[in-house]
C-alpha cells in the first residue's frame, strides 16, 4: 500500500545522507531497498526512533515515497509517526538524523527518545 496523505516526510539533508548511507552500504542502485522506520519502546521519554535499511514489505506496512526516498514503517509505529519530518544535522550541536514529530507531547534532553 502506498500511503499519500499523513506522509513521513524527508528533508534534502535527511535524503543526501540517507543515499550515502546507501551507498556505503552497497545498495543504493538496487530499488528493492528503502528506509525503515519504527517506533520501539525504550530511553528516558519511553519512546525512541529506530532506522534501518530493509527489502521487505509487510502487508500491513505503510509507505510512502518522499523526496526520492521510500520510506516504510508498520502500522504500528505510523500511528505515532503521521506527519513527522525526519531531518539531519551537522552542525556543532549534534551531528544525526532527528525527527520533528507534531504528535510527540516531550522528549528528552538528548532527542533520543519521545512520549505521546
């Protein structure tokens, strides 16, 4: 399923890395690989982010296709996701990918984790 609206969006710094990540990794010209993004339990907020590359769809996976990246997530953790924009910094403060999520009530001091 292609998911249009409530979409996980991705930043022009967040797309140039997540490519060279890709890249590095060797599969950046292979169209059956796309960013993974989940919500697991754990850190200070209670919530926290996981990435990862992956090749293979669930049925009941959301995905979107933004700024010529696919990203996919579970149904699950899109509930928490809807309408987040995954960003990179790399500046003096932090270098990392962050996300801005409309729907998190707090996180903590380091960004790690989030709480709803």
């Amino acid at each position: 399923m292609v998911a249009t609206d409530n979409a996980i969006y991705v930043s022009e710094k967040a797309k140039a890395k997540v490519r060279k990540l890709m890249e590095d990794a060797g599969i950046a010209n292979d169209p059956s690989y796309f960013l993974r993004v989940s919500v697991v339990g754990g850190g200070c907020s209670g919530l926290s982010y996981k990435m990862d590359f992956d090749n293979e769809i669930k049925p009941r996976d959301q995905v979107f296709e933004n700024n010529g990246i696919k990203v996919v997530t579970d149904l699950k953790s899109f509930l928490y996701l809807v309408n987040t924009e995954l960003e990179f910094s790399d500046g003096l403060n932090g270098k990392g990918f962050y996300f801005n999520n409309p729907n998190a009530s707090r996180s903590c001091a380091c960004g790690e984790s989030f709480a709803v």
